[in-house]
C-alpha cells in the first residue's frame, strides 16, 4: 500500500473546565477522544456525525488551528514523503509538533473550506484579495502575478475575473462558497480540510457545490478530509466514511460498504435519517431520540449504549427490544434522580379525570406509561424490580429504586469498551454485537 | 501581464518565489505617511532645536536656508507650535488612512455613499463639517488674526444696530443715537474691539485642533488597549481592562481644574488631559467588537493561510473593530468641543485662545446690547455638535456591509 | 385525511418592495389553499419567494417597503381587510408561526417557560400556576425530555433541536388552527431534523392543524407534506398531491429540483445557472432561461397558465398546452422516475 498522506493516530483533544478562585482543573470535555485514521493520496475521506460528536474539533486539531492534548497527525504530503521515524520515536512529519516555520510551510500544502459562506470572508475586503493574501502570505511580492493567478482561479471555480473587485457581500451564498474553494485551491495544497462546507446551502446549490469539487479534486488530484452531518453529502464525495460518536470513531470503511452493510448501531440510524425523496415510505426509520450527551462526563463503556435500538439484552433476560430500551433510559433517569414525582402526579390525575387524589397504582402507570414500558414485563424478575423501583419512587425514596434497577438491569454494552472489529479489509466498527463477526485490530502507531 | 512565470495556481514553484522585503513592498499610505511625516518631525526638531524662543520659525528657516527674500514675497512667517505639528501629523494621518483608502477602493466607497446618503440630514451634516474643516485649515492664511482695538469696541453687525450709549467710536453710520453695522465688520466686533468673523475662523481651526488631535488619541490609546487586551486575554488583559476601569472612572474634570490651578489654561493640556482620560469606552468597545470578530470563520482562515499573529490582528481584526469606532469617536468630538465651551464660558479655559468657547465668553457681559457675540458662535457650535451625531448615527448605519448582504436575503 | 372546506385561501397574493433600484416582485400573483388537516408544503430555491409568500399571509411583512396585495381568507374572513388588533388577535389564535433560526427567534433574556406562559396569558386570561402547568404540558408534548426541570432554562441552554421544539411549544400555545412552518429543519442535523418532522406529523394527527410548510428539500416534502407548491422566482411552477409531484414530476423545473436530492451513484450538478433578477424577471416562463427544454414560445408572453395535468396536478409549462407535444418533458421525467425508484431500492 502507498504511504498515506495523512495519518492520524490516537489524536485527542480535552479542554480542560476550569473552576473555583484558583481556577483549578476540575474536569475535562473529550472533544476528541483517540482517533486514528489515514487519508491516502487522491482519497476523499468523510467523518460523519451530529453537532456535539466532536467531528469540528477533529478537523481543527489536524490542520492545527488548536493544539491537539494527544497523539500524532502525520502529514507526508508536500515533498515530506518517505520520513521515517527518529531514533526518540517522534516523527519528523508531526503535525502537532511542527515548529513555527515548519507549521508555516504545512499551510502550504493542507488548507481549509468553512461552513458558513457568510462570515468567512473578511467583509471589508475584496474576494481577489482575500483570495490573493494566501500567496502574499508566502512571499509572492508581484502583485500584478498574484492578480493573474487569482483572476484565472476564479474562473476555474465558475466565478469571473471581474469577481476579483467585488466585495462578499455582493455573492450569493453558493459563490461565496466557490471562492471559498478558491482559497483552499490557491496555494495547490495536496490537502484539504472541508468543514461542512454544503450543509449552509440549498439543495440545488449543494448538488452544484458537490459536483464542482469532485471535478477538482479530479483535476487537481489533492486529498480532502470532508466533514458532514449529512450521510447523503458524504456519500457524492466521499471515497472513505469515518463515523464519529462523541469522541471516538464507531465504524470507518469504503463508502459503498458502509451504505450497503452499516455494522454499527449509530451508523444504520445516521443512514435512515437520510429523508427519502419517496412519500410513500414515511416514518420507516430509526428514529434516534435526544442528543449526543455531553462530552465532559461520557457514557462508559459503548458511549452510544444510551442512545441504542439495538443495545443488548443482560443474558439471563429477554424483553421485546423497545421495552429494553425504555427499561434502560426509566434506570438511567432514576439514576439521575430526574424523576419529577410532582409533574407525574398532575399527569396522572389528568388522564384519570376524578377529582379525588391519584392512587400510587395510576402514579406507577403513569410512570410506565410516559417512559413506554409495558404494564406486565413478561420477564418476571424484570418485572418485580420494576415494580420494587415504581413503589419505592412512590414512596419517595429514589436511592432504593435506583439500587433495585441498578442492580437488576445491565447491559454489557456499558460496562465494556467495545473493541475494533474488522469486517472487511479497511472496514471496522466498535459494537459488541459484532464480537463475533470478525477479528480484533489493534492499529500500529504510525505505520508508513 | 507579462510575467515569465506561468500565472496558474498550480503551476507556482514554490521554491522559487522569494520574499523581497523592503521599502518598495510598503502600501502606498504607508509610503505617503513617510514621505510627509519626516519632513514635519525635522521641521520639529528644527523648531526645538535651533529656533530661539521669540524667533518665528519661517523667518530663522528663511534666514538659515539663504532664502528669507522668497519667504518673504511668499509672506511665510508661520510660527507654528507643538500643537500645531500634531495637528498636521493628525491631518496627514486623516488624509492617508481615511481618504485616500476611500478613493483606492472606489467600489466600498461607492457602496457606502449609497448607504449614507439614505440619511439626508447626516448628508447636510457632511457637507457643513467639510466646511468647517476647509475653514479651518485655510482660513487662518487669509483672515489675520483679530487684533483687540477698544476704539471699535461693540460694533454691531452688518444691517444691525447698536445704541451709541454703549460704544465708543462707530465704525458706520451713526444717526439718532443708533449707529449701524457695516461690511467691514459682516458680524460684528467683540467689546475688546476683535472682529467676530475673523475671531470664529480662526476658532474653527481651534475646534478642529480639538476635534483632531483628541480622536487621534482616543484612537490609538483604544485601539491599541482594546486589541491588544483582546488577542492576548490572560492576565495583560486583566491588567489593561482594570486600568481602563479607571480611567472611565477618573474624574477628568476635577483633575483639569487642578492641573490649570498649578500650570494655567492652555488648549494643549485641554486636549491632552481630556483625551487620555476618554479612550475608556473606546477601550471596551473596541475589545468586545475584536472578541466577537476573532470568532468569525475568516479569522480562521486567516490563521490557516499560514498568515502572523501581526498580519491577522492588523488587516483583518483591526479593520473590522475601528470602523465600528468611528462611530463612537464622532460621539465623542461633540463632547470635547462642549467641555471647552463650557470651561471658557466659566472663565477656566485660555483666555488669549481665540475659541468658540472664548468668543462665546466675551460676549457673557454684554448680551443685553450685544447678543450677536454669543449667537453668532453659539449658532455654528451647536449646528456643528448636531452634525457630528447626526454624522456618527448615519456612519454606524453605512459602515456595516453584513447587516445588508442579510436584509437582501 | 379528509379534506374538507378549505381553511385558507389565497388568491392573486402578490408581495412588492420598493428598494433603492426599484420595485422588487418577490411573489407574484400566487394563489394556493390549504384544507382543514392537510400539510401543504410550497417548495423552491432560496429567493423564489415562499418565505415571503408566507410572511405575507400573517401579516409579518414590514409595510413600507413592502407592500401586499390580493387575498388571504382563513375560514371564510379576509385578513387583509383586518385591522392591527383583530389581526394580532388572528396571529395569536389561529395562525402560528415557527422560523428556521429558533436562537433568533427567541427572547434570551427570558426563560423558555416564562416566553410560552407569557404568550398563553396575552390570549387567555389563565392565572399563573395554571399557565406554568399548562405550559410544562406542552413541553412534555413537543418531545421536550424532562419538562418541568427545562421549563426554567434559558434559550442559550437548549440545544438546537431543543430550541426548535420549544418553538413549536410555543406555536401551539393558542391551539393554531394553522401552523406555518418556515424552514424549520434547515438549520438542524439530519438526524434532529427527523426528529422534528416526526414530532410535527404527530402533532397534527393530535391537534388536527393544517400545516404550510416551508422548504427547499424535497426530501423533507417527502416526508411530510399532503400537497405540494413548487414555486420559483415568485411563480407557481406546479401543484398537486405529494404522490402525483414525486411519482410524475411534471414541470422541468420539479424534476431538476428532483434531481437534486443528493444521493448514492447518481451524478448531478444542481441546476446551472441562477434565478432570474428580481427587478426584471424575463418574459415568458421564468424557468425558461435555466430550462434545458426550452424553445422560443418559452420567452414571450406571460408565465404560462396553470393546465390540469390530471385532477388536482398543475402545471404551468408551455409543453402541456394544446398543441405542443408534452413528452418531450414527461420523457426526461420518466428517466428520472426509473432512477428514483433504483435509488429506493439501494436504501433499503
């Protein structure tokens, strides 16, 4: 295989929460929590997730606009090929360890498309020069050459010479996202970062965006990291996914194997969240409920086991998988003593309709009802415990209940990491429920 | 263009292209800025250096160059003192940094005017500063300064009357105990005799010294304070945001009276105690507006062009914030000029300053029988107070290009 | 769902600005009703008017420089003729409104639930505890996990798909007979914003509102809407049943929108091109210089009237008029039928 021109291994970043007079650590959000990957030259690799699941963080830490807490960005690309490692195993190639001038000659060779057409552009001056700063930036005096390269790379993206003197708030938003283009181009990087660069756009625009960096990266044969929440976007430029859930990488693998053969629990719901342009198939999906928790405090184990449809039974049980789940998120939200007895109780008396009282019975139906767990648990020692916890809420003692559901309900989901699972040559994902399908994969730090 | 090398993007050879540092690469403002300000610091040196105390500075340079007889025909015989440089220097600095990127970028220039002249009385208020502005500079070449003459004393102005109990000599017609204004007085003279007109062209200049050289301070000071406060955070900007506290909190006033007590009144300390003591706001403003910029994607882009921390503040952060501050230094001129006013009008200005304010004072006594010497200046202090908010109101609406691009979608 | 009379009817809806380079024509002559239940989507590129075309039935148009005319009729009374307070009145009852930027749309400095009980108490005189039950309910109802507890948060503490759920908490405070939707999803992830579509599917099976929704994704359409506008440059290109619009688009410009929707292995450049100056919208069909079918009748005259295709499906396109031979369209349409039906085949 050749060398990859990028390669990411283990990269985390952690922002530390500060607090107190002393403004003292006091906890860490793992924005980015030890992802590895590697982009091959001409290759388009896509990282997909929702807002929160640190995909943003990811792409700002490799071109090093923030500074990763851990791991190594190695970036081959430019004439930095085929360095090998130092005898202290620090990699001459090392994004995270570049030093000023290093870092300076790397802008060269990787930039960056923005999301928001709209604020990435400096209002105050013109897109020609906007555009013409980058090589200014590297030392290219002529002005008059600088003008005449940015003039002629206007038209490669569709715009027009004349464009040069126009401010941005004269484009709409689908060209200013074509000078954006022509900015990341300017400087014949062999890498770009794109940061969700469609998804401020309509649907036509994006089609046009999409298909103009295709074309590009065609004639220009550079390498992109493509950032999308978008499973459809991703799939008109992508060559290779990377699915990222709160930190971590859940599944990665060829485009085509990810659409046809999802492994993952998160990626089969990211896929069916897709809107189908078909009216007769409504409401067929995976719905996947709430948002990514937050990152300070994650989830252990599978940090998607929260969240599941397909989170795993305890062994000994058997419950329909719609009752597991609601049994799991009744104990999660017990645990966090969130239980409102108070708004459950005026519930209850609405939906009873007699004005004297509510009896604990409607209270624990209400209960059951409001988090979709069946009135009779076929599972009997499931049952019971639900019943045990039901009454002791009532009863207002919420730390015997969480003990009878903490006790009674577990999934292995989270008291396990799942490990790396390799399906096919280059497509893995981390699920319990895949243990058995394939063999474990411990990647090599820094392979060349 | 013909250049040898190939002008595509992706043919550049990187290795090839060499940065010339130097003078050539400076912008022309830059090179306009040093052109005229090395002559006016020699001239400067020369004044503290070689120029007597009593000795007019033209006149020694005349005589010092071999040239006095041209000085001479050409009447140069300008005594020009520290303010006066600083005035100059802040006029050069309007002229390069404000104008002249105005006529280079005639597309923003044209966007702009479209914008503010949706405002018509910020329109009339433009044009009567202009006027202010073009009197001020050059009226004091033609009009001398206004020499006290007690014989004229009181004369009233043109097609106006004065009773003749009250002066000592008409300059006009005198009938039935009346004497009439004339031409050679168009408004009037004070009761020290100074004429009106000639008194309040050469307090424009005054008031355009004010109005000058306090933005330029308040200016730099916040400018400076508030960028740098800013980018840095931690504790520097910690420090500059407290010393900034105080200074909004400083009770400027007192300390000017203070200050005159010991030293006496001069216009220079009117403007220097004044503007240190009034860039707070502009500080804060300054800081708050470059935070939120630094948030804005260009700025990351910007960093990721391979561009300095020097380059990123000073083209792209700076632009973005002082624009929105010319808004809050035409807000603040007014006040500078009304404090003057009002310490003149109080008797703590300069009394030999030949102000508005001083003009409007000498008039205090006299306003039974001799308004005009306080409506006359009145008149044009309060209509110039007036345009520069209408001034600053119209600036804030036309200096934003995002608030349109959004209404237009 | 049973249509019955319809709950709105706007007729010859034309909305003008006056702006520095003239007047503006941002919708022009658009006539469209939505019946009682029913979620009428008006799809369309951003600057072809539909936001406009629904601020101006609710009055929310700033006037000048705008200015609206023709009629809007919810139930048989005509909002134009309608006085400010009768109006708001109308705003508040029988219309809601929920935007696409819910941070934008929301008051910071007040809680979510101090904005939902306040708009309950400017309509109902309902007194303090009871409005803050009432509106506890409503958060539980849009979907919003731990009501009470959120009921006192503010707007900065909700996330995105949060906030736009408190949105339509608070638009169901009057118990709208009409919900209009203006790109409520746009600015979400995808997975929220299948979230929300869900939630508002659901809501109008319970509450029985009509829904206009607006959007540029067909995709969303899809997913919600009864019938569908298709609207461009201020014009209503085509109109029908959502099955009619999706399984026979008609109107090229339909099936160049269609072929957008982003999806696995089909190539497509989006719609060269880009809409027509609003200050001088060309003669004939609007579509007619981005048309790939267009011939010389395409440019003259006036955009071409509606024709009924098949019961309740309009097209407005010179090609279904008597005497022009309609499958030079409905040609390139059937291809991109066979592909759409392909593509649904791959997602399963």
């Amino acid at each position: 295989m050749t060398e990859p021109i990028l390669s990411v291994r283990n990269l985390k970043k952690h922002y530390p929460i500060k607090s107190g007079l002393l403004n003292r650590k006091v906890g860490a959000t793992k924005a980015v929590d030890g992802i590895s990957f590697d982009v091959h030259p001409g290759e388009t690799v896509g990282l997909v997730g929702e807002s929160g699941c640190g995909k943003s963080t990811a792409a700002t830490s490799i071109i090093r606009l923030e500074d990763a807490t851990d791991g190594e960005v190695i970036f081959n690309g430019g004439n930095r090929a085929s360095e090998t490692r130092r005898e202290d195993g620090a990699h001459p190639n090392d994004v995270t360890e570049f030093n000023k001038r290093e870092l300076k000659q790397f802008r060269r060779d990787a930039q960056m498309i923005f999301q928001d057409p709209s604020s990435s552009f400096n209002p105050r001056m013109t897109v020609g020069s906007a555009v013409a700063e980058l090589l200014l930036v590297h030392g290219m005096d002529d002005k008059p050459r600088r003008r005449a390269i940015v003039e002629d790379l206007l038209e490669r993206v569709g715009l027009s010479a004349e464009d040069y003197d126009r401010y941005p708030h004269e484009f709409s938003g689908g060209q200013k996202q074509r000078i954006g283009l022509a900015r990341a181009l300017v400087l014949n990087p062999d890498f770009i970062v794109a940061d969700e660069p469609v998804s401020a756009l309509d649907v036509s625009i994006k089609a046009e965006i999409l298909s103009l960096i295709n074309d590009l990266q065609e004639k220009y044969g550079m390498s992109m990291l493509f950032i999308s929440h978008d499973m459809s976007v991703i799939s008109k430029v992508c060559d290779r996914v990377a699915v990222m859930y709160l930190g971590e990488i859940v599944e990665i693998g060829d485009v085509d194997e990810i659409f046809e053969n999802p492994q993952h629990p998160y990626t089969e719901a990211l896929l069916s969240a897709i809107p189908t342009p078909d009216p007769r198939s409504r409401n067929e999906g995976i719905e996947l409920k709430g948002t990514v928790p937050s990152p300070t405090n994650p989830p252990s184990g599978c940090r998607f086991h929260t969240r599941c449809h397909r989170v795993i039974q305890p062994p000994d049980m058997e419950f329909e998988q719609e009752s597991w789940r609601a049994i799991l998120n009744f104990r999660d939200r017990v645990a966090q003593e969130a239980i409102d007895l108070e708004s459950i109780r005026e519930n209850a008396l609405g939906s009873q309709d007699s004005g004297s009282g509510v009896t604990d019975q409607a209270i624990k139906s209400q209960i059951r009802s409001e988090f979709g767990i069946p009135e009779r648990i076929e599972e009997p020692t499931a049952e019971t415990a639900v019943e045990e916890a039901l009454d002791a809420l009532v009863n207002e003692d919420t730390d015997s209940a969480r003990e009878h559901l903490m006790s009674t309900f577990e999934t292995p989901c989270e008291t396990s990491k799942p490990e790396q699972i390799e399906h096919e040559p280059g497509h893995r994902s981390a699920c319990h429920l895949n243990t058995s399908k394939g063999k474990t994969v411990e990647l090599t730090p820094g392979d060349d | 263009m013909a250049t040898e090398q190939p002008d595509t993007f992706d043919e550049v050879n990187w290795e090839s292209v060499r940065s010339s540092s130097g003078i050539v690469n400076l912008a022309l403002k830059t090179k306009l800025m040093l052109i005229t300000t090395l002559p006016l610091l020699a001239l400067w040196l020369y004044d503290r250096v070689a120029v007597g105390q009593r000795e007019k500075t033209f006149v020694q340079l005349g005589k010092d160059l071999g040239l006095s007889g041209p000085f001479e025909t050409l009447g140069l015989t300008w005594n020009p003192a520290g303010l006066d440089y600083i005035f100059i220097f802040t006029i050069f600095l309007f002229a390069f940094y404000m104008i002249l990127p105005l006529y280079e970028n005639p597309r923003m220039t044209r966007y702009y005017w479209k914008e503010f002249k949706r405002n018509r009385p910020a329109v009339v208020s433009l044009v009567w500063l202009a006027f202010v502005f073009v009197v001020g500079i050059i009226g004091p070449l033609f009009i001398d300064k206004p020499e006290p003459d007690i014989l004229k004393s009181f004369q009233p102005p043109v097609y106006a009357t004065v009773d003749t109990a009250n002066i000592v000599q008409c300059v006009g017609e005198a009938s039935g105990g009346t004497c009439q204004g004339t031409w050679q007085h168009p408004l009037g003279t004070t009761g020290s005799g100074r004429d009106v007109l000639a008194f309040m062209v050469h307090g424009t200049t005054i008031t355009m010294k004010i109005a000058f050289i306090t933005t330029l301070i308040v200016a730099l000071i916040g400018i400076s304070v508030g960028t740098i406060s800013a980018y840095s955070g931690g504790w520097v900007d910690e420090t500059l945001m407290r010393m900034t506290d105080i200074v909004l909190a400083f009770p400027t006033l007192i300390f000017f009276l203070m200050i005159t007590y010991i030293y006496g009144a001069s216009l220079g300390l009117f403007i220097v105690i004044f503007a240190t003591f009034a860039w707070g706001g502009a500080a804060r403003y300054i800081r708050s507006k470059a935070l939120s910029v630094a948030e804005e994607e260009f700025i990351d882009a910007t960093r990721i062009s391979g561009a300095s921390r020097y380059r990123v503040v000073r083209r792209h952060i700076v632009p973005n914030t002082a624009s929105s501050i010319i808004t809050n230094l035409t807000l603040l001129v007014p006040g500078f000029l009304l404090a003057e006013a009002q310490l003149s009008f109080l008797g703590l200005g300069d009394a030999g300053l030949l102000s508005w304010g001083q003009l409007i004072a000498s008039g205090r006594s006299s306003l039974e029988y001799a308004p005009w010497i306080i409506l006359a200046p009145g008149f044009i202090l309060f209509f110039t107070i007036l345009a520069f908010n209408f001034l600053g109101d119209a600036l804030l609406d036309a200096l934003n290009p995002e608030a349109e691009s959004e209404a237009e979608k | 769902m049973s249509v019955n009379d319809n709950l709105l009817e706007v007729k010859n809806l034309t909305t003008e600005f006056r702006t520095d380079n003239g007047m503006l024509t941002a919708v022009d002559a658009v006539d469209f009703s939505i019946g009682e239940g029913e979620t009428v989507c008006i799809v369309g590129e951003s600057g072809s008017g539909k936001t406009v075309a629904t601020e101006s039935i609710t009055g929310l148009v700033k006037e000048p420089p705008g200015k609206v005319s023709g009629t809007v009729e919810l139930e048989g009374k005509d909002l134009q003729s309608m006085n400010k307070k009768e109006l708001r009145q109308v705003r508040g009852d029988n219309i809601a409104h929920i935007f696409q930027n819910p941070q934008e749309a929301m008051n910071h400095c007040y809680s979510i639930g101090w904005q939902i009980t306040e708009a309950l108490q400017v309509h109902q005189d309902v007194p303090d505890d009871e409005a803050r039950k009432r509106g506890i309910d409503l958060l539980e109802r849009v979907g919003l996990a731990n009501a009470s507890a959120r009921f006192d948060d503010y707007p900065h503490e909700l996330s995105g798909g949060q906030k736009q759920r408190a949105m339509i908490a608070m638009a169901l405070v009057g118990n709208p007979d009409l919900l209009i939707a203006d790109e409520p999803t746009t600015a979400l992830d995808v997975t929220v914003q299948a979230q929300i579509l869900k939630l508002l599917n659901e809501l109008q099976e319970d509450y029985g509102m009509s829904i206009l929704f607006v959007t540029h994704d067909l995709g969303v359409v899809a997913e919600i809407a009864d019938r569908v506008v298709v609207m461009y440059a201020g014009k209503v290109m085509e109109r029908g049943d959502v099955f009619d619009i999706f399984e026979e688009p008609s109107h090229p410009y339909t099936q160049a929108l269609m072929e957008c929707i982003p999806d696995k292995g089909r190539e497509t450049d989006g719609i060269p091109g880009t809409l027509p100056n609003p200050y001088n919208t060309p003669d004939g069909c609007r579509f007619a210089p981005r048309c790939d079918h267009a011939n010389e009748d395409c440019t003259i005259g006036d955009q071409p009237e509606e024709i009924e295709i098949e019961r309740n499906h309009e097209v407005s396109c010179v090609y279904y008029q008597s005497g022009y031979d309609s499958s030079v369209v409905r040609d390139s349409e059937l291809e991109s039928d066979s592909s759409s039906t392909e593509m649904g085949a791959t997602d399963d």
